[in-house]
C-alpha cells in the first residue's frame, strides 16, 4: 500500500515534490507582484511558529533568501474591511467595525454582505487609485479594482472561472489536474478527522455542543477546501502573467477566534498555510512572463481574550440594557453577535450560503440600539438620551464593567472612561492603552478617527484591558477589532531590494504597504 507522503510525489517520478528555488530569468519578463496575506497572525505567534518548526518555508524565506520581516500596525479597527479598505484604496478607518449600524435605515449591516459591502467598495473606488486593478484577488473583503475577484464578500463564490461554469469543463479540468484534486481529497480527510477530534475536546472542555458542532463544516471548509481553491487559482494566474495577485488565507484566524491564537490547532493550520505559500512561490516562479516579487503580510493579530458573558453571567447586551433602558425590554443585538465572525466566513464559498447573512432591519421599536459582534462595540442613542452620553459612559465602566467607554463631549473633545477615571486623547493614551504599546501614537489617533466615523455609535465600547485580560463581547477565545497591543501588531515579510520598509518610524502601516507596492506597479516594465 502505498504510503500517504507518496501522494504528494510529482506524478510520474520517485521524487517528492519539493520547491527548487531558481532564479528567474530576466531577458524579456515583466515585473509583476504577488501579495499574500496570513488572516489573523500577529508577529509575536509568527515567530513562535516559527521557532517550532511549523513553518520551514517561512523561515528559509528569512535566513536564506534575504527576506526581512517587518512590524505592521494594522491601524482601527484591527480588521480585515478596514486594513483592505487603507491598502487597496489609501483610505483609514473606512469603517468603524466588522458589524455596524446605518443609522438612516436603521438596518444593521455585516461586512459579509455583498450588498454593503459593495457599497462601501463603490464609495472607496471614488477617493483612491484599485491597487489590484488588471489583477485578480481571492478570499478578500473588497476586490481593490481587480479584473476578477473570487470568494470575496462583493464577489461570493467560484468568480470568472471558466471551468467551473460548465459541467463539460468542471470534468476536463478534473481530469487535467487530477494529481491537486487527489491531494485535496486526501487532505479533507485529514481535517475532518481532526476537526472531530477537536469537536471532542472543545465538549470535554465544556464548550456549548452546537456550537461546537456547527463549527466542524465551517473549519473544513475555511481550513482546507477554500485554501486549496486559492493556491490553484493563483497558480492558474501567474502561469499566465496577472500583473498583480491578492490572496487571503483564512484558516489560522478562523480557529484563533474559536480556541485562541497560541492553541494547538490555531497554529496546526499554519503547516498548511507555509505549505501553499510555497507552492505559490513555486507557480511564480514558472511564470514564463512575469518576473513575481513575493510579499507575505498580516493584516493583524488576535488578543487572548475572556468572554463578557463568562464573566458575567449576562450578554452584553442585557447589561448595556439595563443601564440605558431599565425595566424595559432589551436592545437589540444582531445576528451572531454570541459567536463573532467564527461561523460566517465560509459564506465566501458561495452564494446559497449568503442567504443567512442578509442585511437585518432593526424594529424601530427600540430608539437605542447596540452592536457588539467583537471587542468592539457601538451604541446608538436616541436622540432623548444624547446629553446623557457622560453619565451613560461613566455607569457602564462602573456598572456594567464595560473596560473603557469613548465619546465626544459638547466641545467635540474625545473622552474615555476606564476603570482608572476619565481620560482624554490623545494625550492620554499611555492611561488607556497601557505602557509598552508598539504604537501607541498612532492608536490613539485611529481612536479619535475611529469614534468620528459616520457609522460610529455615540459610545464606543472597548473589551480591550490596559492592565488585566481582554474582553470580547461574543462567545469567542481569540478576538480582533480592537487597539490591543497583539491585535494590531502584524508583519510584513518581503526580499530585502523590495521598496517595503522605507519608513522612519520603524514599521509600516497599510498605507505604507500601499505605496510600497504602487511603487512596483508604476514601474516602467510592469506593463
């Protein structure tokens, strides 16, 4: 019986199939760029995956073809919209939060729906240069410009690809490529057996059961169908030249959120992950006519992180209710607030799945609303309650233990209060976010930003502890949005002659990353 490590041989040789780092040649060949980003991995759990050998391939990039790791601050929120919406687009804080209101429809919108997202992408296409534009992009939240995007919130499912719009076509395709399909086979195998197992472990643990149960599918199919989707279109891609390639690997962001970043199993997906950026590596390569400069990055990392309700016996929602509300009924909260995004990413696979993230109108019943779907939350006031936004900020620290609450005073000034007192930015920053933050300037003024987005609520509640563990307000152990120093404490990794890392603050943001990469595009031999 053959072994299973012979099925990941060349067909038609003994040699295991490994990537031959050559030289490409140079007479001819255009330049062309190709990003890919690792969701959810902050510096810090890079380098410890490192060190613990789950990622060869990163770390032969390092220490023996001159690539150099650089410090990336995500900027606010420390999430995927906002961090795509500043690099495709050059525009900070787009938007206040994963998960958020609009305040004329009353109407809460998720960033995976592809009918706000598509919004707030037509909006971003008028303020900045598509850095994808003539390019192709997978598995991102906005598409950047690109000719064909595939398994993006504005472009759900299998995108412009010709074989998978006809039955005659999937079968030759299959046939062509059979050697990847029996790879992906073999490997969806393997995750389910894990993902069974961990099922196990996370009941034992005494995690909710269908909770635990609902997320099985969702990891197979972030995990390993979606990545090895990725890595062939790609592939398909530099083999024929795209000028400029934007991909998304989700799967360690994916089960940080559901067992924390340092887990087991979060970092058992980043063996996968290093295994397709070097297949990627190798496709580029091959490209007959481009000559691919190969930037790795992450857009943020995650917190280690308590949920409120654990806590505190109640949702979020029920404590904030009680406080602007009493003796009423609660506010509402939108869909999936207790699980976070955990469950919703693979939605990007197709458009059946999107029914269930449709937009949600709230009943206008209810004057104030809320929405917490991470370690950031919003509330929206009714206009009875707005000269009551000091006192409100003031109880929810107090009584509702919510870690630090930001509005604008009379004067426009922005204030927070913690636990300490009540605070002001950006002059206070070290009091809110804490000493030793890498980028503690900048922080807080994306704060300031943050709170004046015009989807913003009028309190802007944080779960992030300058001093003690942070908070998410979601059921989840590994969370992001907020101005922690893990979450917001990303990497970029890119050959040493690239332009990236031309800064003198000694670490880039997205809009650095940005201009780093026009750069390249504007170069004489990229067309």
């Amino acid at each position: 019986m053959a072994s299973l490590k012979s099925l990941f041989k060349t067909p038609g040789t003994n040699r295991t199939l490994k990537f031959k780092w050559t030289k490409p040649e140079q007479t001819g060949k255009k330049t062309g760029l190709i990003l890919i980003q690792i969701d959810g991995l902050s510096r810090s759990q890079l380098q410890k995956a490192i060190s613990a050998g789950k990622m060869p391939f990163m770390q032969k990039l390092i220490r023996k073809k001159g690539y150099r790791l650089h410090s990336f601050y995500s900027g606010l929120p420390s999430s995927t919209p906002a961090v795509q919406a500043e690099i495709f687009y050059g525009v900070k804080c787009a938007v206040p939060s994963f998960g958020f209101i609009d305040r004329d429809s009353r109407a809460f919108f998720t960033m995976l729906s592809s009918r706000f997202a598509g919004r707030i992408q037509r909006e971003l296409e008028g303020k900045g240069e598509g850095l994808l534009s003539g390019g192709s992009a997978y598995s991102d939240c906005f598409t950047g410009g690109a000719a064909k995007a595939s398994f993006c919130a504005t472009s759900v499912g299998f995108g412009s690809y010709w074989f998978l719009k006809h039955p005659f076509n999937v079968f030759f395709f299959i046939i062509r490529h059979w050697f990847m399909f029996l790879r992906l086979a073999v490997l969806l195998v393997i995750e389910c057996g894990l993902a069974v197992i961990d099922l196990l472990r996370g009941i034992i643990s005494r995690e909710n059961f269908l909770s635990e149960l609902n997320f099985l599918p969702t990891r197979v199919g972030i995990c390993v169908l979606l990545r090895e989707l990725i890595v062939a279109g790609v592939s398909v891609d530099c083999s024929r030249g795209v000028p400029v390639i934007h991909c998304n690997l989700l799967g360690y962001d994916e089960q940080s959120h559901r067992r924390g970043p340092s887990s087991r199993f979060a970092h058992w997906t980043l063996k996968g992950i290093d295994d397709s950026i070097r297949r990627i590596c190798c496709a580029s390569q091959r490209s007959k006519g481009r000559r691919y400069s190969l930037w790795i990055y992450s857009d943020h990392g995650q917190e280690h992180s308590v949920p409120y309700s654990k806590l505190f016996g109640k949702s979020v929602t029920q404590a904030v209710s009680e406080i602007i509300n009493p003796g009423e009924a609660a506010l509402q909260n939108p869909p999936h607030a207790d699980t976070g995004i955990q469950f919703e990413r693979v939605v990007y696979l197709g458009k059946q799945l999107l029914k269930h993230f449709r937009v949600k109108k709230r009943d206008s019943s209810h004057s104030a609303m809320i929405t917490a779907v991470g370690p950031i939350g919003h509330i929206y006031l009714s206009s009875k309650d707005q000269y009551r936004k000091k006192e409100l900020a003031l109880a929810l620290v107090l009584r509702a233990h919510i870690p630090a609450v930001i509005f604008t005073d009379d004067s426009k000034k922005v204030k927070v209060f913690t636990a300490e007192g009540l605070f002001r930015l950006p002059e206070d920053a070290v009091m809110v976010l804490g000493e030793g933050h890498p980028f503690s300037g900048e922080t807080a003024d994306d704060l300031i930003t943050l709170i004046k987005n015009r989807f913003s609520g009028d309190l802007l509640i944080l779960g992030w502890r300058a001093r003690g563990d942070p908070i998410s307000f979601p059921i989840e152990n590994g969370a992001h949005a907020g101005p922690g120093r893990e979450e917001t404490h990303g990497f970029v990794l890119a050959p040493k002659d690239s332009p990236v890392g031309n800064t003198k603050k000694g670490y880039l943001r997205p809009i650095d990353l940005r201009n780093a990469a026009l750069e390249i595009k504007h170069r004489t031999d990229y067309l």
